[in-house]
C-alpha cells in the first residue's frame, strides 16, 4: 500500500495478539472516537461455520472497541444476518446507549451482509 500522510498502516491478523497488538502500539495509549470493523470471514461455503466466524469477528471488534473507544464513541461493525446476531447485538447493546441494525444499499439484495451501528460508548 502507497504510504498516506498522517495514516499509521497496520497488516496483521485481528484474531491473533501480534495483530492487535500492533494496532494498540499503533495508537500509543490514545483512545479512538470510531471503530469501523469491515472484517468477514474466509467463506468456507458451510453457512453455519462461516456465520459463527462473521459473529467472532463482530466480538473481536466489540471487545477492541470497549478497550480503545473513549467514552461517547461509536462502533460500526459488518456481520452476517443470522445465528448469534441477536445475541451480539444485544452484547453491543450493553455497552452503547444506542444500537441500529443497517443493510446499505449497495450490499447485493441477496447478501447477508449488514451493519450493527453502536452511537454513544459508555465506558
């Protein structure tokens, strides 16, 4: 990637420490207003194993966010649209004052690709 001025560029894994890890250096100790996780998961093609991979990434983010955000930020995180999101978004529930559920329009009709939107960190 071309460097871009004032853009710190990280490449790791989020699921293992080294990744996060860099990130957290990355950001020396300063708390974030935003999170936006555009993480999904290598698509094995088995609907119940790449939905539990979308929903751990979903708490990967959540869980960075709830350790990084500063308080009143928000968190835009992809997911698939099925097992365990009720469950995630009531996780992002307890940590927001507010959570919405958005398709954009310009996910495809038939993905199952939406965005679990947390306005309002509390701490």
């Amino acid at each position: 990637m071309d460097p871009i001025a004032g853009v710190t560029f990280v490449q790791g894994d989020f699921r293992e420490e080294a990744g996060l890890a860099a990130v957290a250096a990355a950001l020396d100790g300063s708390p974030v207003d935003l999170v936006v996780s555009d993480m999904a998961p290598n698509l094995s093609g088995i609907d119940s194993a790449d939905q539990a991979r979308s929903v751990h990434l979903g708490e990967l983010a959540l869980d960075f966010a709830a350790s990084h955000l500063r308080e009143g930020g928000d968190l835009v995180v992809k997911v698939f649209q099925g097992s365990g999101l009720p469950e995630l978004t009531r996780l992002v529930g307890e940590r927001f004052a507010k959570v919405y559920v958005r398709k954009p329009k310009a996910s495809r009709d038939r993905s199952r690709e939406i965005f679990l939107v947390g306005k309002g960190f509390r701490g």
